[in-house]
C-alpha cells in the first residue's frame, strides 16, 4: 500500500480506501452477509487499506464497528456521515448531533476521525455553514470526532458549486468529490482550491456502476452521440474506452477507472466500493498501479473533457 497525507488533518491514509456504502454497501446490497462483509473489512485492512468511509443512512456503521472491534483503534481511520437534508427534511443542528451520537454507538468507538456532512447540495451550504457547523464543532471540542468534513451531491451539483464555497471557507478538513474519465471538471474547478486550502480530498464515483460494466458505456455513449455531444464513431463501437486497453495501458476498463483518478494532482483517497474479495484485489492493484500513459489520457481529455453529469447516478436508498 501506498500512503499519503490527508490535507492539513496531516492523518496518514492509504491512497486506496473501502467505501462502505455505494451500490455494493459492503456486499449487503448484493445478497452478501454481515460475515462477509466484516471478511471483506478485514481483507482490505490486510492489504494495508487504512482508511473506511462509512455513513449513517448506508446502513454499515454496525457491520464495520464489529470488524474494527479487532483492530488496534490507532491502524484505521474512521469517516463517517450525518444527512442534514433528507427526503425534503432540512435536519436542526440537534437532530444532526444525535446522528453523530448514533453513528459512535454503532461503530463503538469513543472518537470519529472525519465526521461528515453529506451530500450537501449547494442552496444548503448557508444553513450548514453557519448552523450547523458551529453546533458541531462544539462537540468536536467534547472529543466526539477529530476533523470535520463535508461531501457534495454529485449528480445535482455538477459544477461543484457548493465545495467551491466550502473550500475557502476553513471550516471543513476534508472534502468529498466526484470525478472520472466521463467527468472530468472537477480538475479544474475543485483541486486547484483544495490542494491552495489543504483541503483534504476523498474521491467517490471511480467506477460507480459506469465503469463496472462494459455495456453502460456503450448506451451512456450512444445517448451522448445523439445528443450531438460525443461522434457517431463512438456511439457504433461496442466497447468505446477500449482503446484505453492495450500493453502498456490499461488490464481493464475499471483498472483504467482507478489508475486515471489515483495519480491526478489533488486526489488523496480513492474510495473503492465493493462486496467481492477478488474485485477487491484487483481494485487495490489498479490505484497502485502508474498512471495511465500520456497520450490516452490526452485523448479522454479531448473526447471526453466537456462533458457533465455523466454516470453520476445515484445509487438506490440504502435500508
Ligand atoms: N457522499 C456521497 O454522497 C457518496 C456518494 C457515493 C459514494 N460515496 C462513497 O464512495 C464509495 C465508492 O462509491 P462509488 O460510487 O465510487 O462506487 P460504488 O457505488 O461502491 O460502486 C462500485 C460498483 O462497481 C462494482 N465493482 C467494484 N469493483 C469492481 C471490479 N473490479 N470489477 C467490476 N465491478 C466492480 C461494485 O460491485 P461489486 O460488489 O460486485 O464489486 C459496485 O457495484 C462509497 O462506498 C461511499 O463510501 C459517497
């Protein structure tokens, strides 16, 4: 494993860390069970893995309580999240900290390293950043969690508007952002600001569901081309980001996913979710693995780089 420095928090993390939530939550989504998905915690922390994203509304903060229960506390970092606006609910500030109250019982552990805002779209930021924060930072002087983070709703904030906000405004450690091969403006617009900030970064949407199967880039690429915004000629292949896989380049789709976003300047954490052990190899192999040559990734850049909003689905409600 590779390890790097989370923003100004200066936490050592690995460069690969387990999202516990996503489409797969562990397995849990996907028919796995509690014991496997503690065995799926436990394998990632073997291959150095340090740090787990979890949130409350995924339903896993129990699952990786139990697998950390094991683990020196000093070996893994812990995120974790509170909903502030949920099905049309703006949260008060109590409401949020008994959610953090919650979130240390289920993952039984005394202190949270990040504690996260989640998913805050950008006509929320004025409420959290001056209602919320404060009552929170109150408990973080209690000791409730070390460093405070937030995270943007990718698929309604494709601009990044509300982080472009929060960034500059010292109040949050770390920073959850979405960017991949189809969408790639967070290059421009978010991690020149976090790397000025020390900002810490946490990467979602590597792979999502886009980049795990072959066939939804072709539809997303046939969608595209009919809205004038990629060429026809993509559109007619049946496997469009094929020329991405050759010797020298990529072993596979999603290890080009991974090995694109890993060597960007200003990423910190990939998050990688998922319920397969051998998916989980190959994942940790492909963030460590170099970047993808030049001359492909100048060609995602002049294919791909205006596009918006792309694979940016929301997975379905956890629970
Ligand atoms: N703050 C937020 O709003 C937010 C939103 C989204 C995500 N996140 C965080 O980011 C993490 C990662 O989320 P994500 O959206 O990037 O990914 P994800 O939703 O976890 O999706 C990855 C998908 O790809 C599959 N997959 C993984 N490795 C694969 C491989 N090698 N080959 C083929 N399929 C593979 C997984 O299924 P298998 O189980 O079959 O591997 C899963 O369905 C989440 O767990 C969460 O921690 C946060």
């Amino acid at each position: 494993m590779e390890y790097t420095t989370l923003g100004r928090t200066e936490l050592k993390v690995s460069v690969a860390g387990l999202g516990c939530g996503g489409f797969s939550r562990l397995g849990l989504s996907t028919g796995g069970t509690e014991a496997s998905a503690i065995a799926i915690i436990h394998a990632a922390i073997d291959h150095g893995v340090n740090l787990l994203d979890t949130a409350a509304p995924y339903g896993t903060e129990d699952v990786v309580g139990k697998a950390i229960r094991t683990v020196p506390r000093d070996k893994v970092v812990i995120a974790t999240k509170s909903s502030v606006f949920r099905d049309g609910e703006r949260w008060a500030p109590e409401r949020v900290v008994a959610s953090l109250d919650n979130s240390l019982r289920e993952l039984g552990i005394d202190c949270i390293d990040v504690f996260q805002l989640h998913a805050v779209p950008p006509s929320g930021y004025d409420y959290v950043r001056d209602v919320i924060a404060p009552v929170l930072l109150k408990e973080k002087e209690r000791g409730k969690f070390r460093f405070l983070g937030i995270t943007e709703t990718s698929p309604n904030d494709l601009e990044h508007r509300m982080l472009l906000r929060a960034v500059p405004d010292g109040l949050w450690d770390t920073a959850m952002v979405a960017f991949h091969m189809l969408n790639q403006n967070t290059r421009e617009a978010v991690f020149p600001a976090t790397l000025q900030h020390r900002v810490g970064t946490l990467l979602m949407f590597a792979v999502r569901s886009i980049f795990a199967r072959r066939e939804r880039v072709a539809e997303a690429m046939q969608d595209l081309a009919a809205a004038g915004k990629v060429p026809q000629s993509l559109a007619d292949e049946r496997d469009p980001l094929g020329f991405l896989i050759h010797p020298g380049g990529a072993l596979s789709l999603t290890d080009a996913a991974y090995r694109y976003v890993r060597h960007e300047p200003g990423v910190d954490v990939v998050l990688f979710g998922t319920g397969d052990q051998e998916h989980l190899r190959s994942n940790i192999a492909s963030i460590l693995r170099p970047p993808l040559p030049q001359a492909d990734r100048d060609r995602l850049k002049q294919l791909f780089g205006h596009l918006r909003g792309v694979g940016l689905v929301a997975p379905p409600r956890a629970r």
